[in-house]
C-alpha cells in the first residue's frame, strides 16, 4: 500500500462571486495546516476547488450578461489566481465543471441506484436557490401567500417545486452515522458542534431528493438526461473525485481518507456531517477522519457578513490597502493579512470583522511588537558587534524554557485548530523579549563595557527571533524568510523543521547580521474614507472617476516659520532616570543651547558628539525631566526609532535648512 498523505480540504466555493475574506479565512487555515505537517516532515496534501453547477451560479451568469461557462471559466480563475497571490500553496484545485468530476458524480450516482440506496419517486416541495436547498411544507416561513426560506440568515422566497426525482436514502443511516460519531470522539469537530449534529440526526433522517429538472445547467442523471443531479449531491463528491477514485486506486489509496475537511458552519451539520458520512457509507468507503466547522466573520449586530450583506473585502485588494497605508511590500502586507485572519477570528465561534480592527491589530503585534524586537535587536548587533554575532558566555534559561513553552502550547492549539490561540502565545513570547530587552538596557551594557552580557542580551533576543520566524512560517511563509534573513541566518525558513522551534541554541556566534529593515513598517492613522478597500459592494457604488481626496496642504508661508537650522553636537550625556533621552549641546552659529533628545536607545552619547545635525531652532522651550530643552534634532522614524538626519556634506553651523 502507498504511503498516505496528510490530506486537507477547503469547500469548493460558489463561482457566482468573487473570493473574499471569508472564504479566504478557511482556505489559508487549511494551508497553514498543510505547510505545518509539511514542517513536520509530512507529505501534506491540499485540495481546494469551485462549486460551479448550481443553479444561483447561472443566474449570477445570466445577471452579468455572460454566457455561463465563459463566467465560470473566469471567476475560477479569479480564485485559483486569488489563492497563489494569498501564498496558498494548494496541491490541486478541482472544478466540478471538469470531466474528472462529472464521471465520478455519475458513477457514484449508477453504483448508489444499483445498490437501492438511490430511488425514483414524486417530490413536492420548497426549494431555495440562494441556500440550494429542499425544505418540507413543515419547516418554510409562511408570509400572507409567500412561502419564505426558514434559514434566518436568507428568508428569500421559495420555489415551488413538484416533480419527479430521485431520491437518496438518508433516513437509512441515522443510526449507523450516529454509532460512528460516538466512537469516533475526533470525527465531529469542534465538540459543541457535534453536539447539534447528533440533535439533528436524533430528530429523524428523511430520504433526500437529489435531483432537479434539466434547464440546461448541472451534471445529468445516468440515463435519465431529463434531470440534472443536486449541487450538493455533486459538490461533496470533488473530494473524492480529485482522489481519482474509482480508477487510480494507488492514488486514491495515497490519499483517502481525507484527514480534515475544513469548513464554515452554515454548511457543516446537514451537508459535511450527516449527508455527505452517510454518502460514503453507502458506497461502502471510509469517512474522512476530522469534519470541523469554524465560526463566521459577522457584523456588530452579530449578523454574518458576506456578499449579501456586503462588507467583507476581496483579499489581494485588502492586503494591498494595507501595503499602500504601511510601505510594506504587497508580499509581506499578504502575509499581514493571514496573520491578522487567523489572529482575530475566535474559530470555534463568530467574530466581528472591522476593518479598523484588522488595521490596529497590525500596528500592535506586527509593526509594535514584533518588528520593533527584530529591528531593535538587529540594529544592535550592527551597532555594538559590527554586525557579527559574538560568542554567548550562558544560556539565559528562563527565555529558553519560556521558548520551549510557547513552542509546545503553539502546536497543542493548532492540533485543536485554535489559530488564534497559537498565535496568541506565540506574541506572550515576543512580549516578554520586548520587555527583556527593557530590563537588560542593552545600550547601558555597551556604555559600561559589558560586552559578555551585551552577547548573552542580543543572543537571547536573535534566538527567540529565530524561535518565533520558525513557528509563524506556515502562516506567513514571505515574512519568516524575510526574518530568517535578518538574523543572520543562511539557510532558507523552508529547511527549517517543526522541532527546530523547541531546540533552543542553533544561532551561531560569527553570524553576519546584515543591517535591519523594518518588517512590517507602521499604518499612519488615516480618516476612515481613506482607508476603506474596495468591496465589490462598494466598488460598484464608487463612481468610476474618483474625485480625489484634498490632503490637507500648508502654505509655504506656514513652512517658513519653522526655523530649521545646522547645528554641531559638541557634548551628549545621558540623562539620570531616563532611557530614551540624551542631553545634547548643540553649536548653532556660534550660540550653544541644550536640547533633550529621545535617541538614547539608537545611539551612545560618544556616537553622537561630534555630529553635525538639522535643528529646529525656534520651537518653544520645553522642561522635561527637571531640565529645559531649547530646540529638536530632525530624525526619520523608523518603526518608533530615530535615525538622525544629518546634511551630505559638513556645513557650516548655523546654516538654514529648507
Ligand atoms: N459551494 C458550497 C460548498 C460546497 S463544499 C462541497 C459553498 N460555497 S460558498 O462559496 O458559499 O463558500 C462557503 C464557505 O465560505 C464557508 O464554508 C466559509 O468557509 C466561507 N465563508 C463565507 N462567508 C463567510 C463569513 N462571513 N465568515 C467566515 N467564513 C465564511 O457553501
């Protein structure tokens, strides 16, 4: 028997719109679950797809005015381009359009109605185009003479539907499908959810219509070409099918049964936990070993967000936004997003999506947190070791073990498919290296020539940046190798393997430390207008032409009252009870006065005596730990540090700057 891979899957999304972050959210879970087993030495497998024989897909076909097929062929491409962009690296992207889908969903139909468990017989009812679903006289909304769809997210009027059909015998496996939840505790997942299913097939399984009147869309029924099979009859099927079950039994050995099906929990308890189990026990196949559910992104009314409410962005739009607001690479901003993704949905149940919310949490854990550490801890060892990681006289066992820690706690919450909680903890240790660096004062060690603790500070840092580049790369793959790099490291991220993330100790003393770039460069607060992304709902609102946005300008009139002037640094000292600020003398023109600067983390008073810099002479004097500062030093910020500006050339002091 062939070795058999880890095998995940995403639903097979419906092509009558395009990718969001909603169906964004269980396709990069279900590729961190995938590069994580890969990390784990695994062969993982995952297979995405699109759902395109509903009815609800021709109609959104026939809305835009284009032939159905040619619709299609271009919003699965808009998906499958849409997942590379978000560095979803699926192994196959099956379309229920294809051959290779069809034959099995017909085969699977023949083999069923040989075996009895498919039957001919009159039905009449209410179906739901929007759900894709029958419902019984007895479960619809009534409304003066409408008959509504009882989904309360939905409530659309119903379609009237009598005809002959064939039905699929599900009232048959309630018990066998309730016997294999209880001894099988890992099936249903997450277990509240089990619970509702079991409630479900407790109420009583009814025979399910699986066919429809042929109106010219859908796979056909085996010799009865009047009738087109189900959607999701058809739709469950792409799992097995892309297994090339019934005729390439080494791979469909390699890969079934399925390990996880991911999903959303609309269509979790009749479709993936009680239709689609009884479905492979009819066909006498084994039953995928974890079906899980998360929660849905909703809006502050706790109602779900999605197309029909509007509101939830395109991904790539989205992680451009934050690209453009940031000066982050699209890349890196990519990577951002399925951060912020896993980060802020709570995924056994619903959490609300805003995007202020999504665009705050960046500022805090990725530009605050952990860029600041990386940036701070690089920018040291350039400054005090010349870039060359010196040799650690001691482990500093407290991170170790805290590392060791949040490297077991991460893998427990992946294994129980809590993103957000692994992440979580992942941040408790980049945290706590931000605040050790706040106690080992790094740059009081340089000044007092400590440079045995300086190692063991920096060490520390660069190890635990190596610890946390190693956990987070199955879910920001670009942004781990981009800090992979600046450490030091020479290898790729992708040679790391999972276990690597608890054996403390792999950075070498001699790593060249090229100098920091800022990872994840802050978002600049703007007003809300200006950072909405484009939604198709909104797109279509927005006129084509934009009028553009005034910024608010100065005159150059207002420019010219500020005083910048060159001025030379002829004392610096630090200042008593205070890590951040120098005190400077600054030479202006031949006048001296003292200016108190926040640049005490960046740079050693002996660093900056001697430094011409640019002034800004006529700002108010300003008292500030008991002293006065008389004027401030022009500095770039970069990621909360400063980085003085200075002229190009040496000047004369005093000289205007404008
Ligand atoms: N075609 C079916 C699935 C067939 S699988 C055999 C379908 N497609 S869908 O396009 O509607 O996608 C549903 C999936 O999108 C959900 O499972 C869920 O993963 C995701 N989401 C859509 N809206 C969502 C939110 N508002 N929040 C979170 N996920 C949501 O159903």
């Amino acid at each position: 028997m062939p070795d058999k891979l880890w095998y995940i899957t995403t639903p097979i999304y419906y092509v009558n719109g395009r990718p969001h972050i909603g169906s964004a959210l269980t396709t990069v879970c279900c590729d961190v679950l995938a590069r994580w087993h890969r990390m784990r030495g695994e062969r993982a497998w995952l297979l995405t797809g699109t759902d395109e024989q509903a009815t609800k897909v021709v109609e959104a076909a026939e809305k835009a005015g284009v032939p159905p097929l040619e619709f299609v062929n271009g919003l699965a491409a808009d998906f499958e381009t849409t997942w590379r962009a978000l560095h979803v690296a699926y192994d196959d992207f099956i379309r229920t359009t294809e051959p290779r889908h069809i034959e099995v969903v017909q085969e699977i139909f023949r083999r069923l109605r040989d075996s009895g468990n498919v039957y001919k017989d009159l039905y009449e009812g209410w179906y739901c185009v929007a759900d894709e679903t029958f419902f019984r006289d007895t479960d619809v909304v009534i409304q003066g003479e409408q008959r509504l769809c009882p989904n309360p997210e939905c409530g659309r009027p119903l379609q009237r539907v009598q005809e002959e059909n064939w039905f699929f015998r599900l009232s048959a496996f309630g018990d066998r499908l309730l016997a294999h939840i209880e001894t099988n505790p890992e099936f249903l997942q997450p277990e509240f959810r089990r619970n509702e299913v079991v409630s479900f097939i407790q109420q009583g399984l009814r025979d399910m219509s699986i066919t429809r009147s042929n109106t010219g869309w859908g796979i056909p029924v085996p010799d009865d070409p009047g009738k087109v099979i189900y959607v999701w009859f058809d739709a469950l099927i792409n799992y097995l099918a892309a297994t090339g079950w019934p005729n390439d039994q080494k791979r469909y050995e390699e890969l079934w049964p399925a390990d996880v099906h991911l999903m959303g929990k609309e269509i979790y308890v009749r479709f993936h936990a009680t239709l689609w189990p009884a479905m492979l026990m009819a066909l006498g196949l084994p039953l995928p070993k974890t079906v899980y559910a998360h929660g849905w992104w909703v809006d502050a009314e706790g109602k779900k967000s999605g197309k029909r409410t509007g509101g939830l962005p395109h991904p790539i739009e989205f992680a451009q936004e934050i690209a453009d607001q940031s000066g982050a690479p699209l890349e890196i901003a990519v990577d951002a997003l399925r951060y912020l993704l896993l980060r802020e949905m709570q995924f056994h149940g619903d959490s609300e999506y805003t995007q202020e919310n999504f665009l705050n949490r960046y500022n805090t854990d990725l530009a605050n947190d952990l860029g600041n550490l990386t940036n701070r801890a690089v920018n040291m060892v350039s400054r005090y070791f010349d870039g060359v990681l010196p040799q650690a006289g001691r482990v500093e066992e407290e991170i170790a073990a805290l590392a060791r820690q949040t490297a077991a706690d991460f893998e427990i919450a992946l294994t129980e498919f809590r993103f957000n909680a692994a992440l979580e903890s992942a941040w408790r240790l980049v945290g706590r290296l931000n605040r050790y660096i706040e106690e080992r004062k790094p740059w009081a060690q340089a000044k007092a020539g400590d440079t045995a603790e300086l190692a063991v500070t920096l060490t520390t840092c660069l190890e635990a940046i190596r610890v946390v580049a190693t956990l987070v790369a199955p879910v920001m793959p670009v942004a781990a190798e981009a800090l992979w790099t600046q450490i030091g490291l020479d290898t790729t991220v992708e040679t790391a393997r999972w276990s690597d993330a608890s054996d403390w100790g792999q950075i070498q003393a001699g790593t060249q430390v090229p100098p920091p770039t800022p990872l994840f460069p802050r978002i600049q607060p703007r007003t809300d207008k200006e950072t909405k992304p484009v939604t198709e709902q909104n797109a279509a609102e927005q006129p084509a032409e934009q009028p553009t946005e005034q910024p608010s300008y100065i005159t150059i009139d207002d420019f010219m009252k500020v005083e910048l002037r060159v001025g030379n640094i002829v004392a610096a000292e630090r200042l008593a009870n205070s890590d951040k600020l120098l005190k400077l003398t600054v030479e202006i023109g031949g006048a001296e006065r003292t200016v108190l600067a926040g640049i005490a983390e960046m740079y050693t008073p002996e660093e900056v005596t001697g430094k011409q810099v640019v002034v800004v002479a006529n700002l108010a004097p300003r008292k500030m730990r008991g002293v006065e500062s008389q004027g401030m030093l022009l500095a770039a910020d970069v990621e909360g540090q400063a980085i003085l500006l200075q002229p190009e050339t040496q000047v004369p002091t005093g000289s205007r700057v404008r």
